[in-house]
C-alpha cells in the first residue's frame, strides 16, 4: 500500500485526560498516541495557551513527546473555544493553513 505525505497536520489544543470521570469519557480520552504520525506527515504544529487548563497542558507535553512538532502558544486563548477567545475568529491558523 502506498502512503501519501500529507504536508502539515495541526492539533489546537489537544486534550487527552489522564484520568477519566465515567465510563462515557473514558472511551472519548483514553487512546494510544499514534506514534508514527511524524513519518507520514513533513509538519506537525501544536497550538496552546497559557490559560489552557492544567490537564491540556499537561496533554500537550504527552503529544509533543509523541509526535514532536512545533509548539504555537497564544496567550488568553484558554481551549480555543468561543467562551475563551471571545471570537470565532482564528487568523493565526488561517495563516497557517494557508501558507
């Protein structure tokens, strides 16, 4: 089988819980990291912030362990959601999606 390079892949705040509260999120976080990823892929970018919660911090140095990458932290961008960033505006990975 022939695998294709993909150019970059970007993970915005990725969130893997060390410790689960149910049986619900336990299958939502609890998954290997994928540790050939950096074989298939020329770049890989992680987005953070110094608001993120401590379990996505925490997160972040599992997947950047993984994986490797460039780490990008914006300050008081919490989780990148809405309710954190008080816009639905991303123009830091607009550019990167576009360059």
């Amino acid at each position: 089988m022939l695998l294709q390079i993909l150019k970059s892949t970007i993970l915005v705040a990725p969130w893997k819980a060390l410790e689960t509260a149910s049986a619900t999120t336990k299958a939502f976080h609890e998954y290997p990291i994928d540790r050939t990823i950096p074989d298939r892929v020329q770049e890989i970018v992680l987005f953070t912030s110094d608001n993120e919660a401590d379990n996505g911090k925490e997160a972040l140095v599992l997947f950047r362990n993984a994986l490797g990458g460039s780490v990008i932290n914006l300050p008081k961008h919490g989780h990148y959601g809405l309710q954190d960033m008080g816009t639905e505006a991303f123009p830091e990975l607009l550019h990167l999606i576009g360059s």
